[in-house]
C-alpha cells in the first residue's frame, strides 16, 4: 500500500507539478556534477521588445553565445541596447541567476564575461556601466593581476559562479545588461 501511494504521488508531481523541485543538472567538468542541485531560470524581461531578455535584479540581461574578446563584447552590448553595457553583478542572488542562465543555456560552455575590469593596474576593479564595485566572488588565490596581465572578469573558471581575472583579449560568450528604467 505505501508503495503504491509514494509511486502515485511521484508521477502526479511529474505529470502535472511545475517540476522545480525535480530538476536535475549534470555538469561537464570534475567537481561540477551534482544531481540535487537545482538552478531556477530568472524570469523573463517585461518590457517591449526585450522580452527574450531576463530580468536580473534591476537589470534586463542577455546571455550571448557568440564569443567576443572583452572590448568587442562591450562594444555588441552598447550597439545592442541604449544604456547597454556589459553585466554588472551586486549581489548573491543575481550571481545566481547569471550562472543558471549559463548553465540552462550552454551547459558545456560555461566560462563568460562579466563586466568588471581592472583600473590602470591599480588593483582596484571598475564595472563598465560605472556602477559602484559592492559585491565580488572570486576564485581563491584571485584575482591574481598583480602578477599576469589579467584585467578583465570572467564567471565559471575553475569554480561554478565564482570569478577569475583573465586576459581581456580572449575570446568567451558574455552578458549584456540595461537598466529596467533605461529603455
């Protein structure tokens, strides 16, 4: 009897549940497999024109699977969108959601450019839509530009939704991002 009663509940949550609370990820690379783990998609961006976009904090963000070295990469997001720019990251949770959004978009591809860069080889990093530097999440032993010529931020090297400095003239897919009020 209680099988039958736990086999009838796990397909009706199959059948009919949204399913969230059921997904599993497989990762690609070592130490990135983890079956329980679940990685929720933000939602959708609301406004006209945009709606293939997602919504991230007070942001409106694209993922872009056409690599570009970190210049060009600005340079497609400015073309892209009025106000647009390279991602800016302020918090945990928007962390999060980029990196679900890699994940469910090119799970096999996860490294990616954010927005921030080093200022002059001053140490200090900058992000390019000049908002406030507030949160950062880096790989430990990073940013290790003092000693290589690594200015600009990437996602996902080494550690899934933790940074890395890397050089600014390789080429790896990106993030555009505008301001919700912008547009």
């Amino acid at each position: 009897m209680w099988k039958s009663g736990f086999i009838n509940v796990l397909l009706m949550t199959l059948l009919f549940g949204s399913g969230n609370s059921l997904r599993m990820e497989r990762g690609f690379a070592v130490g990135r497999t983890d079956v329980t783990k679940c990685c929720d998609m933000p939602k959708a961006c609301d406004v006209d024109g945009f709606t293939d976009w997602f919504k991230v904090g007070r942001h409106c963000v694209k993922y872009f699977t056409t690599p570009a070295n970190f210049t060009n990469a600005e340079f497609s997001c400015m073309k892209i969108v009025p106000g647009g720019h390279l991602v800016s990251v302020h918090n945990e949770v928007d962390n999060r959601h980029l990196f679900c959004t890699v994940k469910n978009i090119s799970s096999n591809n996860l490294r990616v450019w954010l927005g921030g860069f080093q200022l002059f080889q001053t140490g200090k990093f900058r992000w390019t839509d000049g908002s406030y530097w507030d949160y950062e999440r880096w790989v430990p032993g990073e940013p290790n530009h003092v000693y290589t010529k690594e200015e600009c931020v990437e996602m996902n090297w080494k550690k899934d939704e933790m940074w890395n400095d890397e050089s600014c003239f390789v080429e790896k897919n990106y993030f555009c991002a505008f301001k919700l009020n912008a547009v």
